[in-house]
C-alpha cells in the first residue's frame, strides 16, 4: 500500500495566484531569512494538512468531500494585504489574507465541512484555529522581524473570487519545490 503526502485547499485563479506571487517576489529582497514559494501555481488557501496518507485512504477521502460538501453554498472572498504568522515582529509564515466579509464564518463552514468528513474516516482533527491565508514563505530560522518589509503591503489588494470548490491534492517532495497533483474536486452547491 503506497502514501502520498495530501492536503485539502480552495485553489485560486491564475491572475491572482500572479498577482500574490509577484508581491511575495517584491516582498522577498527585504527579508531575505524567508524561504520563498517557488511556484505560482502552487498558492493556495490550505483548509486542512493531512501528512503521509494511504493512496486509498486519500481516494476515499476525495470522494467522501465530493458528497459533504455539496450542501455549502459558493461564497466571494477577497485577498488583501500581507503580513505575518504569529506576528510580523517575529515573522515564521508570511501571508496573504482571506477575506470572505463574514468574519470567516462562510470560510470556517468549508473548514468544518471537511473536518468533520475527514474525522468520519478515521483522521484527526486540527486543534489549531483555522485562519484563512495564503502561505507565500517560512522563516528559514526561528523567525524574522517583517514589520518593516510588510508596511508597506498592509493595503495591497489581489482581487476577489468565488469559492465553488475545494481541492484534493497529493504533495510530491522536489528539489525545485513540491508538485502538486489534483486527487479529486469536491464541488459546492451541487
């Protein structure tokens, strides 16, 4: 039985996965402790991480989310401004912001929607508080002080989107950064 390193995630458009990357690159020459994405297509909103996966188990649960998540209607979001996990002054994930203009209730419905399909076949649960973002670097080290490089992104804007769907992916480890693989598409509203 093969694993596969998966996660679960709302993809973006291509314009705006452009958009956030080329600020991250802007971003990049004034905090040079951060380990950057490398691939525009791979940003993304990560609604749930779940390791090293049994291909079957990772099947299973694509076709589990396909069901579930149908009774949750698409929603707009907007991405805007960039700052920092757990604080800009000590910097260790550097993000873009996802806002669905209901304080993240329409988002945390997604969450909870795969959480609890997930929890029926056997994964744990995130015990961390989701909060919606797009990862575009890591802290090499420890953490940085970004307050300085992030001032002035506070108010970039990268666009608005519906989320109509969330994605099942197999992560494959590379030297020139992961590949991600479409498993399966769980659609709402349908």
């Amino acid at each position: 039985m093969s694993e596969l390193r998966g996660f679960v995630a709302v993809p973006l458009p291509s314009e705006m996965q452009s958009r956030i990357f080329a600020a991250a690159q802007e971003l990049a020459p004034g905090l040079p402790g951060i380990k950057w994405s490398r691939k525009v297509e791979n940003l993304h909103v990560t609604i749930k991480f779940l390791g090293q996966v049994a291909e079957e188990r990772l099947d299973a649960l694509g076709a589990a989310l396909a069901a579930s998540l149908g009774a949750v209607r698409p929603f707009r979001v907007e991405l805007r401004r960039m700052g920092a996990f757990p604080s800009t002054r000590h910097a260790k994930v550097v993000w873009a912001w996802v806002d669905d203009g209901d304080g993240g209730r329409k988002l945390r419905a997604v969450v909870e929607g795969v959480e609890e399909t997930a929890a029926r076949l056997g994964f744990a649960r995130e015990q961390r508080l989701f909060s919606a973002h797009v990862t575009v670097g890591r802290a090499k080290h420890g953490g940085v002080d970004a307050r300085a490089a992030l001032e002035t992104f506070a108010d970039r804007e990268f666009g608005d989107m519906t989320v109509g769907e969330v994605h099942l992916y197999e992560s494959r480890l590379g030297g020139e950064g992961s590949t991600y693989v479409l498993r399966a598409r769980a659609t709402l509203g349908n």
